[in-house]
C-alpha cells in the first residue's frame, strides 16, 4: 500500500469522527436515543431560512395561536427524543437542561412511559413563563431510564 494513501484513509476517518462528535450517545444495547430535535421558536417578524421544514416547523408552532399574547406563550425550546427499545419494558425519559439566564442551575422535565414500543418520540417543551424568565436553553442532555438505570443518554456538545 502506498504511504500517502494510508496517511490520507486515516485523515479522513479522524475528519469523519470528528464531525459527528457533535453530540454524544451511549446506550447501543437494547435501549437507544437515535436522535433528539431541538427546535428554538423566537420572535421573528418573517423567517427567511430557504428551508421548508424549519419554516413548517415554526408555523406548526404558532398554529392556533390568534392574538400576540398567545404567540409570545408559545415563544421557547421544543424537544422531540427518538429512541428506541427491544425491552419494551415501563421508562422514564428525562431531559435536563441548562438554560441562558440561570448560570449553572439544571432543570428537569420527566415524562413517565409505561406501555414504549419499539420506536418512540418524547416530546418536551421550555416555553411561556419558563423560557421568558429563564432564557433559551443553551445546554442538554436526553436520558432514558428503567428501573432506577439511566439505560441510554444523548446530549449537545456543550452538555459538561
């Protein structure tokens, strides 16, 4: 094999591994995060982005919502956590999070799933009074616990 390609096969491995270090996952076994979506909904006049599905994304957001006031209530950060079991058994799925205004604190959300199949989506939402006093949330981490066992986990890149 010649050098320079084997120099340049590792190169781009260590390239590829590094830009999916993005955000972390551990829990490959029977219980898995495959995914989590986070959406920020802000003030915006018209968005602009030139992609469908954000656009859809903050529209789907707003639906339903008629005066200013309701619109400003809805205001924050969605979560939606894809995960996926083989055991199906009762688990508890928790989203902790950090968010601009309160440092250091960490704040929970919990949601209880007692009959999962074997692909899931839990979905969370920091918004209204929370997001106005609190701020955007600006670090996570998705768990997934059974039985007193955080099982599998997937958090952002700024997540310490």
């Amino acid at each position: 094999m010649i050098p320079g390609i084997s120099r340049l096969f590792l190169l781009s491995a260590l390239c590829g591994i590094f830009a999916f270090a993005g955000c972390a996952t551990t829990g490959s076994g029977p219980v898995a995060i495959t995914k989590v979506n986070p959406f920020h909904l802000q003030a915006s006049s018209e968005l602009n982005s030139g992609d469908p599905m954000l656009e859809f994304e903050h529209r789907r957001h707003l639906l339903g919502a008629i005066e200013q006031a309701e619109v400003e209530e809805r205001y924050g950060n969605y979560f939606s956590i894809f995960w996926k079991t083989e055991t199906k058994a009762p688990a508890t799925v928790r989203l902790e999070f950090r968010q601009g205004k309160t440092g250091n604190e960490v704040h929970t959300l919990e949601e209880f799933v007692s009959n999962p199949g074997r692909t899931n989506v839990t979905k969370f939402q920091i918004a209204g009074p929370d997001y106005r006093n609190s701020g955007k949330v600006t670090q996570w981490k998705a768990s997934v616990i059974e039985n007193g066992t955080v099982v599998a986990e997937y958090k952002s890149y700024l997540w310490q």
